[in-house]
C-alpha cells in the first residue's frame, strides 16, 4: 500500500509532463494581426534606411537610394512602401526612373535586350510613384516612351526569358487596366494561353521546362488571378494550388532550387492574397502547425531585416547564411503588404488601380536642401537635383531651376568621366597583352581617377587592374630599352671588333709592302 501510495505521485506528474508535452506540440500557430505585421514592415524599412546610411525619420529615397532607381536594387522598395502606405519621396524616385528610362532609350537594346522583365518591373515602380507608363519621357527622337506597348503587347520575343516574361507582362497590363490593340503584337488572351501551356502536369511552372519551382508557380498564380473568366484559368489555378499545397514543408516554408528560403514563401503569400486565400487560416496552407507567416518570422533577424537563409545558398552566393539580406527584406516586405491589403479589403499587391498621380510643388524643406547641397557634387546627389529640378520647373520658380540645371550639367560630366574611366579600363583586358602605346591611355585613366570624389571612385570598376596595366606597360618599356642598350652595345662592339680586325688587316698589308 505504502508503494501505491509513492507510486501515485509520480505517475500524476508523469502524466501532467506528458499533457503538457502534447499541448506544446498540438498548440496552434500563431497568428499576427496587422498591426503587429505593419510593425514588422516598420522595421523591415528602418533597417533599409540603416543599410542606406540614413536616419529613421529621413526619406529612403534620397542621395544613393535614387542611383538605384530602373534596377532590381531599387524599384521593389517604392512598390511596397507606396501599397503599405508610407510617406517617401515618391516624386524624387518618379524622376530618377524617367531620367534612368530616358538615356536607356537612347541605346539600341533600350531597357534591355532580351529581358522584358526590365519594362514590367518599371512600369509597377512608376505606377507605386504616381507616374504614368503609357507616357513617361522621350526617346531619341522627340517620342513619347510607352512601357506597356514596349515591355507587353508590342514585345517581340516576350517568351524569350521564359515563362516569366508572359507571367509578368500580364502582371503589368492588369496593373492599371490597360487595354491591348486589336493589331498588337501580343493580345492579353494569346498571353495567357501561353502560361497555361507551359504547365507542369503536377500543376507548378518551371522556367523553361523541368521540375517545377516553387516561385515561378506562385508568380504565375499572380498574374492569373485577375483573369479568372478566361477559359481554363480556374482550373490552371487550382492544379497549381494543389502543387504549392503538397510542396509545403512541416515548417510551413517553402524550397527552391534545394534551399528553403524566405524569398519562396513571401511568393506564395503574394499569390494565395491575390487570390483572397488567407495564409495564415486556409489549412492547406498550415503543416505542422506552422503556417506561411511563421515559416516566414522565422527568417526575421535581430536587426529588423530578413535573412534569405540559414544555410549558405550555392545559387545565391552574394546572401550570407543568417544575415539580413536586401532582395530577402523586400520580398518580404512585399508578402507582408500583400497580406495586409488582402485583410484590409484592399485591392491586390500589383492593382493599381486606386493609385492617385500628383506633381509636388517646390517648399521651403526643398528650398532649405537646395541650398545644403555639397558644392563639390557627386554622382550621388543626381537623383535628389532632378526631383528638386522637376518640383522647381513645376513651381516655374526660376532661379533655382537656373541653379539646378547647372548642378546637374556638373553631375552628367562627372558621370560621363566615370563612363569612359570604366569603357577605358574595359578595353585592356587581357592587361597582360596592354601595349606600349597605351601608356598616355592608362595614365589619363588613372589622372581622371584620382580626380573623383572618394563616392565616384566606388563606381569604377577594376581601377587595381588599371595600375597593373601601367606596370605591364612600365615592364615592357624597361624590356624595349634594355633590349635596345644591349643591341646597341652588341652593334658598338661588333664595329668595335670589325675596326680591329680591319686594322690589323691594313697593318699586314703595310708590313707585306715594305717588306717587297
């Protein structure tokens, strides 16, 4: 009895550990409202602004942030600040993106040559900054520049990226509506017949052919989720539901190119909003007990950015395993907005739709910048002169348009000295193989360079490869004039040696005569 008794005890707390235990591992995920979400979006952007070398309570796009703008490095940030609803300034991104678009177009290749995905990404950007992408600038002939007719329905070659570049050209006809010529190039219906068809029969996308991936998938489910009333498309998006569905790991997070990473499940979070699918409910999107938003928290590092991964990525080798990474904080940050507007009732991530176009006027913060700008100007202060030049032109206050035309003039000859440093240094490749007469060459290269701002010199490429080509150049100059010491004194010595010989000759000569 008395061992009953001892016993007793230790099996009630054996059962209460064991109760607990299987709570524990039963309990729910945790679901984050939107306000905790916004916060983390908050911080998402204060690291940016860390990262960027600027206070909390400055603009992000400012200074260096607008060299960015036409880039993947820069025109995802506008994109989800503008959908969250952060004050920035819109107008001086808006204007750098022109400028960027503008002189691309003076080129043969415009935005790119192959890559249609350059004309869709800007298209979003300028519509996040209230720009128009039907009219946005000039190209080298006086015309007027329309990046949906160029990127989508009049794009030769739209497939020639693969799938991407049909997923995303619809994307950005949905973006604002636009409506497609009946002479176009590319008609909206031969472009979503073209994502259909290029379906995995497990219901995923791939790039070109093979498996299917993770994010190609949920990025086509993106760009077909405005267009349900095509035929066949429900039925596309369901096949490829299922696939994302059983592609989830037990941590609720996604795999792409054999790594787990963050970037994946923000896309899927991206395509379930745009589909009025909750991330954090729908239970087929929940294995585990982890759902997408807590796969996704777990990539949150200490400094308020995200980390693509925790482990090192071979394909990915510029995002370093457990540090926050700029393509993984604005993936997220982009998720995180989807998510939001989704719960808000708002329209989808890429639905511009509601977005509002206004031009600033000139005020007395811009007028106080103006003055504080550096007078010895660099190539980073070009974007904030042109938002400032277009805000002054709009304002018709003309002195400071006088001033500002000036400060960029000043800026697009540092500019063009860095183009020429870096097309100069270009063509001495192989170094080894530099010749002699490219002495003076190299020599103006490395003057010019030495003439930049301590910010200008970081965008020149390989200027350490320049100084060796003057050393190779140095070495064979040094060969030339050894060479030709040498020769000179072989030339000397063979006259010296001829003079002697002839010498002796004459003096036999001599001898022979007097001797007769």
């Amino acid at each position: 009895m008395k061992m009953i008794k001892k016993i007793i005890p230790c099996v009630i707390v054996m059962v209460m550990i064991l109760s607990t235990v299987t709570v524990a591992y039963g309990a729910e995920s945790k679901i984050y409202s939107t306000k905790e979400l916004k916060t983390i979006c908050d911080n998402i952007i204060n690291w940016k602004k860390s990262d960027q070398k600027v206070s909390k309570d400055s603009n992000l796009f400012t200074g260096e942030y607008l060299t960015y703008a036409g880039t993947t490095n820069g025109d995802w940030y506008p994109i989800a600040m503008n959908r969250l609803g952060y004050d920035d300034d819109y107008n001086a991104y808006l204007t750098s993106l022109k400028d960027y678009v503008e002189k691309s177009y003076k080129t043969p290749q415009k935005l790119s040559k192959y890559k249609s995905t350059e004309w869709h990404r800007i298209t979003l950007s300028v519509l996040a900054c209230g720009g128009n992408p039907t009219e946005f600038g000039k190209d080298k002939d006086g015309n007027s520049i329309n990046l949906i007719a160029d990127g989508t329905y009049n794009r030769d070659g739209l497939g020639r990226q693969g799938i991407n570049g049909y997923i995303w050209a619809l994307i950005a006809l949905d973006s604002n509506n636009y409506s497609v010529p009946s002479n176009a190039l590319n008609s909206k219906e031969s472009i979503i017949n073209s994502i259909i068809s290029a379906q995995n029969s497990d219901g995923g996308w791939a790039l070109t052919s093979g498996d299917s991936d993770v994010d190609l998938t949920a990025m086509a489910l993106q760009s077909l989720a405005k267009n349900q009333d095509y035929k066949n498309v429900k039925d596309s998006i369901n096949k490829a539901l299922n696939y994302l569905s059983k592609s989830q790991k037990n941590s609720g997070g996604f795999t792409s190119w054999g790594t787990e990473n963050v970037e994946s499940s923000s896309q899927v979070v991206i395509a379930l909003s745009a589909l009025n699918i909750n991330a954090q409910t729908d239970k087929r999107f929940i294995k585990g007990n982890n759902t997408l938003l807590s796969a996704i928290m777990k990539y949150k590092t200490s400094d308020g950015g995200f980390t693509h991964s925790y482990v090192n990525d071979k394909d990915n080798p510029t995002a370093v395993a457990g540090k926050s990474n700029s393509m993984a904080s604005e993936q997220t940050l982009l998720a995180l907005s989807s998510y939001i507007r989704y719960v808000n009732g708002e329209k989808s991530l890429y639905d511009f739709t509601d977005t509002i176009s206004k031009k600033s006027p000139l005020t007395d913060k811009d007028i106080e910048k103006i003055n504080n700008l550096p007078k010895n100007l660099t190539t980073e202060n070009y974007g904030d002169v042109l938002a400032l030049l277009e805000k002054a032109q709009y304002s018709k206050n003309e002195k400071y348009v006088s001033t500002l035309k000036n400060d960029k003039a000043e800026i697009e000859k540092i500019q063009e000295k860095i183009n020429s440093i870096n097309t100069t240094i270009n063509s001495l490749y192989p170094i080894d193989n530099v010749k002699i007469s490219d002495k003076d060459k190299i020599e103006k290269v490395i003057a010019d360079y030495n003439s930049l701002s301590h910010y200008d010199k970081t965008k020149v490429s390989g200027f350490d490869d320049t100084e060796r080509a003057l050393a190779v150049v140095s070495e064979k100059t040094r060969n030339i004039i050894v060479f030709a010491v040498l020769t000179v004194v072989a030339v000397l010595l063979i006259l010296f040696v001829v003079l002697r010989i002839r010498k002796r000759i004459k003096k036999k000569k001599e001898i022979d005569f007097e001797e007769e």
